[in-house]
C-alpha cells in the first residue's frame, strides 16, 4: 500500500506569555508550551490510524494540523504527495483540501442550531458551487437515518443522531481521508457501538482513510489497523492493536492497557497510575516517561530515546526489551 499522509517530525508550540507589559514589569521570559514533539508517522490508504494517549497528550492537535486548522511549528504534513504548507500550485492545495474532512469530539458544538440539517450537510460541497440536488436526503438515509430529517433542525436528534449528520457532513464532498476527534466520547456506550459499526461499514464502502483519535485502547483495538500512543506530544509507540494487546514495549502502553476496564476485571487489584503528567511548558530531560515509569535509570533522565523497531513494533523507550520481559496482562 502507499502512504496517503506522511507526517515527519510534527512540532507544534504555542505562546502562552504573560502580555508583553507585564513581562517588562516582573522580568519575565517568554514561555513556550510544546504541544507535539516531533512526530512521524506515515498513514496508508484504505487504512485507519489510531492515535491514544491521556488527555493533554496533543491527539487534537495533530489531528487540526492534519487537515490545516493549525500551522505546524516545524516538520511537514503531507497529503497526497502535497505539503499544504509550501506547495506553490493554488490547485493542487485545492484539490487536496476537498479530499479532508473532520468529524469532531461534540456534536452538540459542531451543528450550527440556526440551519436545517440539509443545509449543513451540503455545505461543503455548495461552498464550492457542487449540485447538491437530494444529496442531503441520500446521505442521511446512507447513515441510518430518515430522508424526511433533512427539513428538521439539530436540537430536535440525540447525541448519537447528531453525529450521524457530522458523519453525512464529512462524507458530502467525497472525501478520501477524514479526521475522527474522538467521535464517540460524548455518547452513551450502546450509541458508541452503533457509530462505530457504521464508520467501518462506510469505510470500506467509501474506501475511506481515517486518523482515528481517541484515548479509549479498547474503541481502537476494534477500529484500527495501526495504533500510536501518545505521551507529552511524543509518540512513545506503534504497533498492530493485537501486537499492541499482547507484547506491550513501552511502560506507558502498559500503564494504560493494565488501568482500561475490563468487563471481566470485577474485583482484580492493579496498582493505580504513579504520578501526574509533567508540565508541557516545562517537560523532563530525557524520556518525558521518566519520572513515572518504574525502569527508569540516569540515562532515561538525561537522553531522549528515538522511535526503534523491536519485535515488529516501533517503540521509544531505552529498555524496551526489559519492559517486554517482565510485562504480564492483566488477567
């Protein structure tokens, strides 16, 4: 398969400076928060990519730089073999762009509450001066619901039938690749289910690319064909959900595999999750894992580790091999 997006080395800092006055008066410098760390990846077509991780990790972020909501810092964004950011061809950047589409963590927030839901759904494509002649009647009725919902407004649906209209929204303009912002954490679990089943169906329907975000291991285990984990805007590693269930390599993976629930987990005892996440603003040397993980030793806490192949994986961690070693599921 080929890559339709390529990320390499994907930074992304943001300002958060006291205003200038005041840094004159108090004498202080400017302060950076490095949401995204140099992050690559590669996403092939026809493929979904799940991106897990704690709140804060910079899943969002990568996902609003993918499809140009936000400028990278450093590091490229490629889509389609194009940079949106340095390609000098206006078509080709057009072109593109009607290939990307979002679907969005609320969709209480996400539908404007002045339109009809056909209005919303077409607009994409009447941005671009498209036919959307009965699109929107064809497309609901694509995702389960009624043509007749077109005429109504968003207050009058349920959480999870307000997302089905984001998911017709995104799928107007015949998209190749769409952005999943943790698309189900507002729903109530059965509605999750039924989302879910009918993103994989329009998948491989549509023959669509998704970047899949979520911080729930097991939504992605179902959905995902390659899934990264995120920590402090570090990819720590990648792997297979089943080789990423089994062989474990980072000690964050692990944490977050051993404190997931389990319907099978009643009165199991694990030790809980041992301390907070750093401040962005100003993250440890080293592993940003160091001063949670139980394997860290002094060249954890002085050098970064870079992404490495280990057992079919790619991992970033100085003692992988250990951490594989002594690693046991949960029973």
């Amino acid at each position: 398969m080929t890559a339709l997006v390529t990320v390499r080395d994907l930074t992304r800092r943001f300002d958060v400076s006291k205003p200038w006055l005041n840094r004159v008066i108090e004498r202080l410098p400017k302060r950076k928060l490095v949401a995204v760390s140099k992050v690559s990846f590669d996403i092939e077509e026809g493929t979904t990519y799940a991106l897990v991780g704690e709140s804060g990790s910079g899943k969002s972020t990568i996902g609003k730089m993918l499809v140009g909501l936000l400028d990278p810092s450093e590091g490229a964004v490629e889509i389609e073999g194009v940079n949106l950011d340095t390609e000098p061809d206006a078509a080709k950047i057009d072109a593109v762009r009607s290939d990307i589409q979002m679907i969005f963590q609320d969709p209480y927030a996400s539908l404007n509450p002045r339109w009809k839901v056909r209005d919303i759904i077409v607009e994409p494509v009447a941005a671009r001066g498209g036919d959307t002649e009965g699109m929107a009647e064809k497309l609901l009725e694509q995702v389960g619901l009624s043509a007749d919902d077109a005429k109504k407004f968003p207050h009058e649906f349920s959480g999870g039938q307000r997302q089905r209209i984001c998911i017709a929204r995104a799928l107007a303009s015949e998209p190749k690749f769409i952005v999943c912002d943790e698309p189900t954490s507002a729903l109530d679990v059965s509605v999750q289910a039924q989302v879910l089943n009918l993103m994989s169906d329009l998948k491989e329907d549509f023959g669509l690319t998704y970047l899949f975000i979520s911080h729930d291991l097991t939504v992605v285990t179902h959905m995902a064909d390659t899934v990264g984990v995120l920590y402090l805007g570090r990819l720590v590693e990648e792997a297979s959900p089943e080789h990423l269930n089994a062989r474990p390599a980072h000690p964050y993976t692990q944490m977050l595999l051993d404190s997931a629930p389990r319907l099978d987990g009643f009165g199991r005892e694990i030790a809980p999750p041992q301390g907070e996440i750093p401040d962005p603003i100003n993250p440890p040397a080293g592993c940003a894992f160091n001063p949670r993980c139980p394997l860290a030793i002094d060249r954890c806490r002085t050098e970064r580790p870079e992404l490495r192949q280990i057992d079919g994986a790619r991992v970033a961690c100085h003692r992988a091999e250990e951490a594989i070693a002594q690693y046991s599921p949960p029973e």
